[in-house]
C-alpha cells in the first residue's frame, strides 16, 4: 500500500527512527503519555532516559507532496520494545508550538495508507472523530475548485443526522473521496465561494435533494434551508 505518512524521531540532532505510524495513549494518569511506534522503515532503537526525542510528523496529500503534518519533543522518562515492530516511549512532550495533536488525523491516515475505508455512518452522531476525519481530508485534499463533472448530484436527506453529516456527503458528491467541503456552514460557504471564483454560476447543474420525509429533525430542516439557499446564490436548479 502508498505511504501516507512519515514519522522521523531524532535525537540530539541524529535520526534514528523512521516509522509509518504513531499510536498515543488516549488518558493519561497524569503528565506523562506514552506513544507507540510501528511500521519501521529504518530503526536502530536508541535512547537515553532523560533524553529528549523530536518527533517530525509529516503526511501525503493528493498532489503526492509530503507535508508538515506536527512536530514536537518527548522529554524520555521510560522506553522499550514489545515487538520487532512495535517500539513504545513514555514521557511528557513539549515544544509542541500552536498546533494540536490530533490522533484521529493521523488514524485517518493510517486507515488511508493500509486501503482501508473510514466508516463513517457507523460512527455516533456528534462525535469529534467526524471532525477529526475531515480535518484529515482538508490536509489531504485542501479547497478543492475544480467539480466532478455531472449535471445532477444527489443526496439523500435521510443519511443527515447532523450537519456534519451533509458536509461529508458533499464533498463525496462534489469531489470524491478524501475531499473536503466545510465543517461547518461558514467554510461551507468559504468552500462554495472558491468554487464560484474559478468555474463562475452553476446554471447547468441541478441539486435534487430525496428522502424528505425522512428528515431527522427539525434543526436539520432549518439547516437544509440554509444550505438551499447557499446554493441557490449560485444559481444552482434546486429540486
């Protein structure tokens, strides 16, 4: 399967590790978190306790660039082995700037690089790996102009149970897989105003919108009017 992402742990400026994925201990008890590293592409397994590691992160977009993905240090307090491939270090981080580390990004990844598919309708409503997952889609993909040519795109309302919901199928419908089209109704908008600055009014193309007796709820109905209208801007036919 493609790389999609590249993790470099260096220590006092020497690279001694190269892995295709980082797991991190969900809770911690207390300041410490212990990472586990796998998918070695080089390794010669070396450090100190008391040391301090980088951790360069960087992961594959669409365009096949590596991009900076995060990158932070691991003041080391433990470390060892639990296989051949699986090497785990415990320790506080620091230096991790402005940026977040988001395990559901770098998961998303990982699913992407083992081919494997996220599931995204089994997933609960209003859980933050929805965002997580799109997050990891923006990186991917970034703002995407250019349509997957058709005269109707389609969606299906009774699959919307939270707003997040539609920006997933919109971007499928628009884009693709891996593709992004907002989190929220604001980078929506951002999204759908890219797409008019390079392809102009969307007069040819329709929006038919089924199942609208499946609706889930009355926010959903109040949400979809706002989408509607977003749409209607930029001339699309709405049915």
């Amino acid at each position: 399967m493609k790389q999609l992402i590249n993790i470099t742990l260096s220590f006092e400026g020497e690279k001694f590790i190269k892995c295709d994925y980082v797991w991190l201990e969900p809770h911690a008890p207390n300041t410490g978190r212990k990472f586990v590293f796998s998918g070695f592409k080089t390794s010669k397994k070396t450090a100190n306790y008391d040391s301090i590691i980088n951790v360069n992160i960087t992961v594959c977009n669409n365009l096949n660039e590596w991009v900076y993905f995060i990158d932070y240090d691991i003041f080391v307090l433990n470390y060892g082995c639990l296989s051949e491939d699986l090497w785990w270090v415990y320790g506080t981080v620091f230096n991790i700037g402005d940026m977040e580390y988001v395990q559901g990004k770098i998961d998303t990844f990982n699913i992407w690089q083992k081919g494997g598919i996220f599931d995204w309708f089994s997933i609960p409503i209003k859980s933050p790996l929805k965002l997580d997952y799109i997050g990891a889609c923006l990186t991917y993909s970034g703002i995407i102009t250019k349509m997957i040519e058709k005269e109707v795109y389609n969606f299906d309302i009774s699959l919307v149970k939270e707003e997040r919901d539609f920006f997933y199928l919109a971007s499928l419908e628009f884009f693709g897989d891996r593709s992004y089209f907002g989190h929220d109704l604001h980078t929506f908008k951002d999204c759908l105003l890219e797409m008019f600055n390079h392809n102009g009014y969307f007069d040819n193309k329709e929006i038919i919108f089924f199942n609208p007796d499946k609706i889930y709820n009355s926010e959903i109905v109040n949400f979809f009017e706002d989408i509607k209208n977003e749409f209607i801007k930029y001339k699309f036919m709405i049915k």
